[in-house]
C-alpha cells in the first residue's frame, strides 16, 4: 500500500505550534503512508472574478495537491472561536468548480488543533469537519484532536519539531482514524452519489 496524505496548516506565523505539530505528525504516519505539504501563504483571498478555467497558479496548485491525496489532514488554530480565515478561504478555494466534480468531493479529512488555550480549540475542529462535509467532503467525526496548552506540549529541539509522549498519542490516532476512512471505501460512496445528484439535476 502507498498512501499519501496532504498535510495544511491553518496558520501562517513562523512560529506556529500547529506547524511544529505538523512536521513532527510526519514521523507518526501509519506504515504504507506518506505526508505532502502544500503551503497556504500564497492563496489570495477568494474572487470570483479571479475563479478562471486556467486560472492563478496558486490556488491551481491547491487543488491539484488536494485531488491527487488519498486524504487531507488540517493542523490549524481555532481564532476566535472558529476556523481562522486562512483556512476558510482554502476551502472557498478548493470548493470550485463545483461541477463536474471539485477536489474535495469525496476526499477524506481530519484535524488536528493546536490552541494555546487550556479549554478551546474544538470548535474550529467542528467548522472544519462542517465546511468540508458540506461541500461533498468526507469528514472524520471523532476522535477530537485538541492540543490543549499546546505550548507545553509542542517545541522544537535542536531544530527538530518535537511532540511529547500524550500528544504523539494523540496525533497519531487522528492519523490512525483518517487511515481508516481512507481504507474503508467510503470516498467512492460519496463520489456516486454526488455524480447521481448531478445526473438527477439534469
Ligand atoms: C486573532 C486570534 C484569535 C484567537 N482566538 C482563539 C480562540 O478563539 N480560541 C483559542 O483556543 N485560541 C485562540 N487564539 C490563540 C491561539 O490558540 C494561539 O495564538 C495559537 O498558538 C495559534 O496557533 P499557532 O501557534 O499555530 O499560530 C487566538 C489567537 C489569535 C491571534
């Protein structure tokens, strides 16, 4: 088996917990997969009027990376109580053109959320799950993967993205879980019947 998993994070700071998280998820992967990183700095902020058959590289790459994983794994904060924009627009992004088929449409997704906070992070995890569902997506329901006081728990040592022993457990089991869903069939169930709506509209 040779599976490939984009890895994308939500968060464009330097510094950011969720991108440590993200490197360091790498060495965690189940046997048989690999991880992909698509950088989200270079998507501009969704236009239609940019939206064009052959249209900005960027966000063409986007969608390409999406299309061609077996899964798609999010490290990203919660900000202000949701999905920070970053990741919203990502979505907007990838989400079109919506017929025949987008990029999304059947591709399986979990999150992982790295929040400095000590009792938020899950509802930026529930927009994610929500925003992609919606849109032919096929979301990981559960386990929750919150990285609580993330900064107690993520650092870099001696350069190298580092995760303690309970937050690798954590990681790898949102890993595990998107295997699954990788695994389980259930991406071409999704594609069926969003083919089937198409047909039905005519
Ligand atoms: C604009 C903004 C809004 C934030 N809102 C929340 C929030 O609603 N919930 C939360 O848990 N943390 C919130 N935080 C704190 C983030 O958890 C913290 O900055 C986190 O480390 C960001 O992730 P990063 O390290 O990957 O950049 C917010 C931070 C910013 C900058």
């Amino acid at each position: 088996m040779n599976k490939n998993i984009l890895f994308l994070c939500g968060s464009l700071r330097a510094a950011s917990l969720n991108a440590l998280t993200m490197r360091a998820a790498e060495s965690l992967l189940p046997e048989g997969y690999t991880a992909t990183y698509f950088d989200l700095a270079e998507i501009p902020l969704y236009n239609q009027d940019l939206d064009l058959e052959d249209g900005l590289p960027a966000v063409m790459g986007l969608r390409e990376a999406i299309r061609s994983a077996d899964g798609v794994l999010w490290f990203t904060p919660e900000y202000n109580y949701g999905v920070p924009g970053v990741v919203k627009n990502a979505i907007d992004w990838a989400s079109r053109p919506l017929f025949p088929q987008h990029c999304v449409v059947g591709t399986p997704m979990n999150g992982v959320v790295a929040t400095m906070s000590a009792t938020n992070g899950i509802r930026s995890l529930t927009d994610l799950r929500r925003y992609w569902s919606n849109i032919g997506g096929l979301s990981v329901p559960g386990p929750d993967c919150v990285i609580v006081n993330s900064y107690l728990h993520v650092s870099e040592v001696d350069g190298v993205p580092t995760l303690d022993e309970e937050t690798q457990a954590q990681v790898r089991l949102a890993l595990r879980v998107l295997a699954n869903v990788i695994e389980s069939g259930a991406s071409e169930a999704i594609v069926a019947n969003w083919h089937a709506t198409v047909a039905a509209r005519g």
